[in-house]
C-alpha cells in the first residue's frame, strides 16, 4: 500500500491527522493487516498511526511499537466500539 492510500483510508473514516500523526479515537477500533513471509499478521487495538517518510508506526493501547514499510500494509479494520456507557458490576437491574 503507499501512503498516499494510507491517508485517504484513514480521513475517509473520519480519523483527523495532526503532523502525519493520526490519533485513533477511543470509540473506534482499528487493526492493520500486515504481509509476513507466507503469513498475514494482524495488529490490533492501534491507538495511533505515525506516517514516516518510507515506513509507519504503528502504536497500540499496549504501548508497542510496530514499524514496517509501506509496502508490507495490505489493509486495515475500522470499527466503531460498542461499550455500553452503563456498566454495573454484577448483576443487571
């Protein structure tokens, strides 16, 4: 993928840049797909996207870093999250 196709999917889902930095927002769930050596590994729960020149990183709500090029990113999973606002221990009323 360039990264030129990176940004537009990202804006397209509504995902603001600040600084080639994108901040995904808590309400939205984000994975990237990336290519391995006859494998595809997933990334998950990416909290932020940072564009380099050749490459990206990719930082998740764990606090790891992932750096790859740009051509090893096949794709990417936006979600919206649906964490009820109401969450009681126990049980319901």
């Amino acid at each position: 993928m360039t990264r030129e196709i990176i940004v537009s999917i990202l804006e397209s889902e509504g995902i603001k840049a600040a600084t080639g930095t994108f901040t995904v927002r808590e309400d939205r769930e984000a994975t990237c797909f990336v290519s391995a050596p006859g494998d595809v590994m997933p990334v998950s729960r990416i909290v932020r996207i940072e564009l380099k020149d050749k490459s990206l990183v990719l930082e998740t709500s764990k606090d790891e870093r992932f750096h790859f090029a740009y051509e090893d990113i096949l794709g990417f999973k936006l979600a919206t999250t649906s964490t009820p606002k109401d969450r009681h221990a126990g049980f319901g009323r």
